[in-house]
C-alpha cells in the first residue's frame, strides 16, 4: 500500500504538476520556475500517460532487494520475478537470476493460472466484473490525483545535469501552500518535497526524488509513514518513444497499528517485452506452454 500512495500519487502525477507549477505564483522566498513552457509540460503529460497504459501490454522481470536498513551493502532478501499483466492486475510468477523458472513444475503453474485468468477475461468478460470494476477505479483514482496536482506543488528550475548522453533540465518540488487537498491521499502532496528531473528533449521524466516532510497518516490513520522516509525513481528510453521504470528505492520507517515497521526496497525493473491486452497475452502464454518454452530467459531489452 506504501508503494502505491508513492508511485501512483507522487511519481506518476509528477509530472501533470509540472504545467500548473509553471503558471504557479511562488512565495517571495522561493525562486521562481522561470519562463513557462507550456508545451513541453503538456507532452510531458502525454508521455507519463503512454507509459502508464504500456505497463498494461508489456510484461517485464522486478529485481526486488530487501534490507533491513539503507546503509546495508547486500540485500537480506532478493526476489526476482516476472510479471505479465492479467487484465485485472499483475501476475508474478518467481524466476532465476538468469530469468529461467527455478522450480518448473511451479513455474508452469503459475502460466496456466494466468491463462486461465485471461481466458475468463477474453470469452466471459461479465465473471470478472468484480475485477474489472475494481481495477477501473485504480486507474480512476490515479487521474484524480494527477488532477490533484495542478495545485500541489510548485516547482523551481535549478539548472541542468548529465546523464549518459542526455542532459537533464532538474526542478525542485516543494508543496504549495495555497492546496486544498479533497482526499486523504492528496493530502500527502502536502508533506512531501522533492526533485524532478525532465529530458526536454523527449519531454519525458527521467527522475524523482523525494523526502517526507511530517508524519502521515495512513490506513484510516491506523498508522503512520515518519519524517524523514524517502523515495525515488529512475525512469529510461527502453525503446524508441517509451520510457519506463528501471530502478525505485523505498526507505519507510513508521507505525502499523502498535508495531513499527521498517520497509527499505530496491525494485530493478528490466526485460520488458510487449505481450499486449488480454486476448494478445492469451494467445502468447497458451503457445509458451504448447511449446514448453518455460527454460528459455526473457531478454528481449536489456537494461538501459
């Protein structure tokens, strides 16, 4: 549930914010976001809408590391895993290193699970209402929030960074104190400051960091993410015109219920490969399994 407050709320929307931040009037202390650019922020909006929907056609393998604090150099835990979109959700199905099934008899199990889920889908599509439903107002919920931004933070240009071949325009982020926020959710905007970094060149976010400013209540404030917890996103060009996610890092500490809890993850995202809506993706497992192609990894793009 952090994670979705944090990437849905904060990092998709990010960018959305950008264009309002440009027309935003800054307090006198804060310097201002400079020339507005209206239309670089519009496809930068665009763009984070494409990536959006594309994690709904392209599966991909999630590397995710676990400690027990930031500092630590290896992982207590790693999980790989590949994950294919079901129409209703992600399907994650645990494989090797290397991408190949660990234990093969699971592995397949886990595809004829998935085919039985899209098949239901494609030929019944009234059996999943509950699901559809349910996975309709995530996407909804999202949008609102994107809305949400228009008024949340203002931004500051603070200059420009390489990276690779490519230069990044960087922004501060830094709630504004005129937002009303409607929700509970939207009124995290109202406790978290950060960075931005846009490739105006392709008019797309290639970076977010951010830090929690105050406690926040979460879970019917059932319990508490603390000050000080802080979250970032890289995001590349995994082929022409598309930027996805490569790497996040999540370092929560807070209260649940009467117990602490500390999460620190770092989630490697890479190989991603279309596999299309549900009938595509259908037809794709159902030949992977008629062709027992369950040895062979999924390296179709590497990692930028």
């Amino acid at each position: 549930m952090l994670k979705r407050v944090f990437v849905s709320i904060t990092v998709l929307s990010s960018a959305f914010a950008a264009i309002a931040a440009a027309q935003s009037v800054a307090p006198d202390s804060m310097p201002t976001i400079g020339p507005a650019k209206p239309d670089l922020f519009i496809r930068i909006i665009a763009n984070q809408k494409r990536g959006e929907a594309a994690l709904d056609l392209y599966e991909r393998i999630e590397r995710v590391e676990t400690r027990k604090n930031p500092a630590e150099p290896s992982p207590a835990a790693t999980k790989i895993s590949r994950v294919i979109p079901s129409g209703t959700g992600m399907c994650r199905i645990p494989v090797g290193a290397d991408g190949k099934p660990v234990d093969s008899a699971a592995y397949r199990a886990g595809l004829e699970g998935l085919a039985q889920a899209l098949a239901q889908l494609v030929n019944d599509g009234g059996s999943q209402r509950d699901a559809l439903e349910k996975y309709a107002k995530k996407k909804k919920d999202r949008l609102d929030l994107i809305e949400a931004t228009r008024n949340a933070f203002l931004f500051a240009f603070l200059g420009h960074e390489p990276r690779g071949d490519r230069v990044l325009s960087k922004y501060s982020m830094q709630p504004n104190p005129a937002f009303k926020p409607a929700t509970r959710y939207a009124a995290i905007y109202t406790k978290v400051r950060g960075f931005v970094w846009i490739d105006e060149a392709s008019g797309e976010l290639a970076r977010i960091e951010g830090n929690v400013t105050e406690d926040i209540s979460v879970g019917l404030f059932l319990g508490k993410i603390y000050k000080g917890s802080h979250f970032m996103q890289e995001r590349y060009e995994f082929q022409p015109g598309l930027w996805l996610a490569s790497f996040s890092q999540y370092d929560f500490d807070g209260r649940k219920l009467f117990s602490g809890f500390s999460m620190h993850e770092r989630t490697f995202y890479s190989n991603y490969r279309y596999i299309g809506p549900p009938s595509e993706a259908l037809a794709a497992v159902r030949q992977e399994l008629e062709h027992g192609e369950m040895d062979k990894p999924r390296a179709d793009h590497a990692d930028p």
